[in-house]
C-alpha cells in the first residue's frame, strides 16, 4: 500500500484507528472454543464489527506463534480475511543480519501478504534494509516504545541526543516516509515534538492508547501532520470490550467511540 | 539445561563447538526435494554426523518462519530429535512487552523444548525478563553482533563507555551467568577484553567464525574463561560444505577441524 491510498482511507473513514489483534486462547469468550478454529473466527468477527471504522490491523505475530503451527494457520487465514484496502501490520519486531533479515522480509510480504512489519533496530542498517526492497512495503522501526523498560536504554544520551533520535535520524536514509514508520509509544507523547523534527513527514504508529495510559488528544497535538501521519494502536480496548457472546457488538462500540474522537482530529488537518 | 551440564559437555566433547541450521531449501543437496520433509531431512543427517562433536545446534527461526506452518512442523521435528544432552539455542532475536514476550518464551520453551532463545535488547528489562523466569532455560541477549550495521548503534559512546557495554552492565542484574549469555560477533575480537570486564562469568556466543572471517585463535585468547565460556558458532563452512550426496560427511570433517582446534583450547583451560 502507498501512504497516498492509507491517507484516503483516513479521510475516507475518518479514522486513524488501527486494531490490534493479539489473540489469545485464554481471553476469547467461551463459546467460541467449540468453532474450528477459534482464534480464526474471534478474528473474523472483530474485523467484521470493526473493519469500516479501522484503517488498520496489527496482529503480533507473539500470539500466535506460542501455538505453534496452528497458530501460523490462523494467522494466514486472518490476513487473508482482512480486505485487502485495509493496512496490515505484522507485529514481529524482526530484525537480523542481511540475509536473514531478507527471509523474515519474504515470510511477511511473500508467503503472507502483510504490508508492513514491525522492526527492532539494535542491528542496523542491514538489518533493516532487506525489507525495504519490496515494493509499497513499509518497515515500522522501534523508535520510543511504551513499555516501562523502554527507558533503560533508549533514553541513553549520545552525543547530546537520546539513543532513540540517533536511531530516527540515521535510519530515516536508509528508506523514505513512503516506506518506513516509527514505533512512538503514547505514554511518552512529550517527545513527540522533537520527534517531529527529526522526522516531520513519517507515519507513527502509536501503541499505549488506553489500557497503557496514553492520551489521544495530546498525542495529535505534537503528532500529527499534514497528511495525518499517525496510526493510532487500540489493542485491549477493543476486542476485549466483552468476553461475553455480545464480544464483536462491543468492539465494536469501543472502536466507534475512538473513531468517533479521531474524526474531528481528522477534520482539523 | 544448567551451566554445570553445558560445562561437563564441553569437557567430555573437547569442543564448545555450535552448529547452525540455517537451512535453506534453495540450498540443500537437490537429492534430498524429493523426501517428505526435506528440511528436517537435511537436518536429522547433519545433526546425526556432528552430534559427537557438537555441543550445541542453533536454528535460525528466520529459516523455517520463511515457509510458513510447515516450517514450523519441520522445526518442531528438529528440536525434537537433537539429543537431550546438546545445548538447543533458537536463534529467533525476539524481544517485545512484558506479557508478549512472555507468549515467545512459552513458544520456544514450552511448546517446543528449546534451552535458550537470542533476544534483542532495544525494548529494555521487560522484554527479557519473562524469559527468565523459566527453569534451566537461557536468554541469549544480542551484545555485538557480527554485522556490518552492528557498528550503527552498537558503539554510540553515552557516558563514556559504548551502547553495547551499556546493554552488558544493566542486563547482567536481570538475571546471572547461569542463566544469560551474550550474542558477541567473532569479527570484532578486540572488543571482547573489555567485555570481559563487564561479564566475566557469562557464557558468550560467538557467531562469524570462518564464512565471516572471525578468528577462532583470537577469540578464545580474549574470551574464554575458567569454565571455558564461549560457544563458538559456525553454520555455512559445516552445513553447507559440499551441496552433493556426501554433504552430511564433509559437514563432519569441517565440524572435526573445528573441533580439533578446539580440543587443544579446552585442555588449556
């Protein structure tokens, strides 16, 4: 996909919402355990409630792989279920040495059909760089993540600037805005002005809305661009809304409520 | 596994030698595409010609991810038939937040029967905590790796020491030396006295020997320790020493010269 189909989308939907689907055994309601495969059909329905108000779906690629093979079918069958307007991403944060980096680039966009994986950048540029050889596919690199150890190293000052500005401003030449995002955790919406400086015209991809704290509003205020250039993540909120039969009615409802906020934002660009 | 069995392995092997399988369809003997399983083929005779003289095996996940569920079968029958005895390292440089990357460690762990996995240190404590928190299981964190993009951030100077020694210092409090080691590339061997400063007890493993140019002599004069503290991994100049129907026996005379060098490294210890 080019940025210039998901900013239509966005303005279409008027919505920047992108749904995780980190899909769990543990946590789905009861009665879907009986069905094939239930991972698959919690999936479709959260999709189904939800697919006209997201512009986007995020597996992580975790949840999936802890089932192991059977995990990877379901995953296969959910992406090709999402209809194909819609951005993909795959939530693996990859990353290793050129060649390698090149299967996990070919196992996301050739054998599944993702267009967009997640990415750590501790390796570098040739671990990052494989996958930017495919066409209309995005890397979304690791930049200020919102987990509480995101501040271990990340934060660390290297000649007068914070670990994660070095890995924006270095990775930023090896792709463009048209291939690459960021990783910008939302319980951290005070670096996103600096952020900006560095990258202006590059999409975010923003986790931490909602369960982990995260505040939409003040993460427009210093996020948002000229072309939206934010992908708002919305993972528990949503599919977990209800455990009950009525789960993909309310996903649905938290999805609007957040689509319903983002549509002004959207008006305001 | 516990550092006193890997130790007593290496002891009664002379070698602290590791193979990687990496394996690659595009690669093996062309005789083997007609059994069911070629890739697990493939590895079921390069581990049955080196098991007596390797003491680990390292799968690249990247390899079996590539081919989607049925790598996943292939890599399952793999860690299944490798000897209890040998030390299994998933090479899979995973990393995410704390409940995520709790599903990875059950994946390698608990789903299939992996003593260790390489993790990537960019998310912080977090991320490599829910994998210790598994019985004589091993995290194996990403220090410095082999990789001309290691140099990008591995050795921004914060503080007056580089980003890696920072990764070392902070991570050694996660856990201990019985249960993490350190990813740290053979092609940088001048580094490896200071590191040894910072870890002197952990075990590290050392990939780039040979098909990257690292030099086991090196390596070992900078590396080892009382309880020898190094695996030493090589993948290409083994598994892929002769491509025709004797590559399982000239896998095992490249793993013998390694082994060979090393046994005189192990009785100086």
């Amino acid at each position: 996909m080019t940025r210039a189909q998901l900013f239509e989308q966005i303005q279409k939907k008027q919505s920047f919402l992108c749904v995780g689907l980190d899909t769990d055994l543990n946590k789905i309601p009861a009665h879907l355990l009986d069905t094939e495969d239930p991972v698959f059909e919690f999936n479709k329905q959260i999709i189904d409630a939800t697919k006209d108000l997201a512009v986007a779906y995020k597996p992580n690629i975790a949840f999936y792989e802890a089932m192991g093979a059977e995990g990877w079918v379901s995953l296969e069958k959910t992406i090709n279920y999402i209809p194909k307007e819609i951005f993909t991403i795959a939530d693996a944060k990859r990353g290793d040495i050129g060649n390698t980096s090149k299967l996990y680039a070919r196992a996301f966009f050739e054998k599944m059909d993702f267009d967009s994986v997640t990415v750590a950048p501790y390796m570098g540029s040739d671990s990052v760089k494989p996958f930017l050889d495919f066409k209309e596919k995005w890397v979304i690199l690791l930049g200020v993540t919102s987990n509480e150890g995101g501040k271990d190293f990340q934060f660390l000052q290297a000649d007068g600037k914070p670990l994660y500005q070095h890995v924006m401003a270095k990775s930023k030449e090896w792709g463009t805005a048209d291939n690459m995002m960021y990783v910008v955790g939302a319980t951290r919406p005070e670096y996103l002005s600096d952020i900006r400086k560095t990258i202006p015209d590059h999409f975010l991809l923003v986790p931490g809305v909602g369960a982990q704290g995260g505040d939409l509003q003040e993460v427009c205020k210093y996020g948002m661009n000229a072309e939206c250039g934010l992908l708002i993540n919305s993972t528990r909120g949503i599919i977990y809304a209800s455990n009950g039969e009525d789960f993909a009615e309310k996903a649905r409802e938290e999805a609007k409520k957040l689509q319903g906020e983002m549509a002004t934002l959207v008006q305001s660009i």
